[in-house]
C-alpha cells in the first residue's frame, strides 16, 4: 500500500502546516520538509531535505508559493525526484497553473512517478479543520488509491479529468472569489462612506445570501486587515497565472492591477480583506 511506510510533505506554510498536521492526526507517519527552517508541527518529523522524504515515503505532497518553487523542490540535485523511485507518487498541490502542471507531471511521468493534480480550494482555517475541497486531475484509480490521505485533509474531492484539469480549475475558482472581494469592498467602502453609522454585522448578514465568502470578510474589509487568510502576493501571482495563459482579460486585468498594487503597497502578505483598507487609504475611486 502506498502509505504504508508515512506521507511526505513539502512545505510547511500557511497551507502546508496544518495539512500535515491533520495528516498526523489522522494516524498516519509523516515526514516533512521546508525550504526555511520552522517548527515542525505536532506528530511531524522533520528531514534535511526534498530526496530525503523519498527514502522515507512513497507518497509526497507538494504545497509551495508557485511553479519555480515546485520545480526547486522536486528536480533540483537534491529534489525529491532524486532519490525518487518508479511508482512514487507526486500529489501535486500548490497553485500552478494547466500548462505548468501538465509539465511537470509529465515529467515526473519520465522518470516513472505517477502525479496528481490536487490543488485545495479554502485557506488556513478550512485547512486547520479538514475541510478543504481537492480540485482534482489524473488517474481516478490514483485518487482512490490515496482515499486516506484526502480523507484526513479534506471534506470532498472532485476529480475532473486529466492532470492540467484541476488546476484549470483552481485558477477560474480563485478569480470569481479574489474578483467578488475586490468588488465588494469596493461597494462596502462606497456604502460606508456614505453611511458611516451602519452596523457591518447587519450589512453582512444581508451579503450572506448573495456571498457567503464576502459576507465572512465584510467585517475585515471594513476594518484592519489580517495576516492570514489568502495574501495578497498569492492572489497577484493566480492572477498573473491566468493572464499568461490566455489573451487579455479586461475585468480581471483590472482587478490584477488592483491587487498587485496593493500587494507592492505594503498588504503583500495580508488576505485579500486588505483591499478594502488599501483602496481607502490610496484614495481609488474604482477598479
């Protein structure tokens, strides 16, 4: 059985932490490897480097900030395809984009390893809670296979076709959200500028039906932003992902000048909630 002997996981960020986390909880043997040092969450045990987890496991689950850190982690001299052997497998998490995915598995494919594609919609507290959703491409088989792994980490997974799929997926599911906070705070700074004295509380509860994601921000895009969430710089770099794949997008162009302003504006490593404080403190108008 491929999680016989543990789960590797690199990666132990925002994201990464508390899913290797619930992956030790959930019983399992997991080791685990980041490119700066941190603490390694409860249950974890900590390697010297991305090879080394293939000497200890057969599964590996890659969460990092982008393609050239996924690159970096698994086909550098002392990646983890180093030391990698045929019918390993590669569950490939972080937000890449199609065309990077469908690189790397098939490079992976080369060497033997099979690869999902299995970027997670929900941030830090759905990932603390196992309740994230796996966006899913590859071998439906694959995914069966690693039923446990998804089960310790997540409260569905849908796989829609082939590797590239998922994270097609992931980058249109990511734009409606990052487009429906910019939007909103957007209209929440226009209405509580001219009605300073509402209730946010109320105004959200309002929001609910049209946006349960907004409405569950409204209090911070009116507020002070927050560190965790989805940074601005992660939003800006999805973005980006999705301009270079495809001819311009004249909304989301817009919104992609908004957020990588912002980002370079000092809310880089805040959620995007930050839109709301950034737009009041530059005096913008509009998207």
């Amino acid at each position: 059985m491929t999680l016989d002997n543990g789960i590797g996981v690199i990666g132990l960020g925002t994201m990464g932490a508390p899913m290797a986390a619930r992956l030790a909880a959930g019983g399992h043997r997991v080791f685990a490897w980041n490119r700066s040092p941190v603490a390694a969450p409860a249950g974890v045990e900590l390697v010297g480097s991305p090879a080394d987890l293939a000497d200890h496991a057969d599964t590996v689950l890659v969460m990092v900030t982008g393609p050239e850190a996924v690159r970096q982690v698994l086909f550098d001299d002392h990646g983890w395809a180093a030391n990698a052997s045929a019918g390993h497998i590669v569950v490939q998490s972080s937000t890449i984009g199609p065309d990077e995915m469908r690189a790397v598995g098939a490079e992976l494919a080369s060497r033997g390893v099979r690869a999902l594609d299995a970027p997670v919609s929900g941030s830090s507290e759905p990932a603390r809670k196992g309740e994230l959703v796996v966006l899913g491409g590859g071998d439906s088989g694959d995914f069966a296979e690693l039923a446990p792994l998804f089960d310790a980490i997540a409260r569905k997974v849908v796989v829609f076709g082939p590797v590239g799929s998922g994270s097609a997926v992931k980058l249109a599911v990511n734009a409606v959200l990052i487009s429906t906070v910019a939007a909103g705070a957007e209209a929440l700074n226009w209405l509580l500028g001219r009605e300073p004295d509402l209730d946010i509380e109320q105004v959200a509860g309002v929001l609910e039906r049209v946006s349960p994601i907004l409405a569950g921000r409204a209090q911070k895009i009116a507020g002070e932003p927050a560190p965790s969430g989805f940074p601005l710089a992660h939003v800006t770099k999805d973005l980006r992902l999705i301009e270079a794949g495809s001819a311009k997008h004249t909304v989301l162009s817009s919104v992609l000048a908004v957020c990588a302003d912002a980002a370079a504006s000092g809310f880089g490593e805040t959620d995007l909630a930050a839109l709301g404080t950034y737009l009041r403190s530059s005096r913008r108008g509009r998207l």
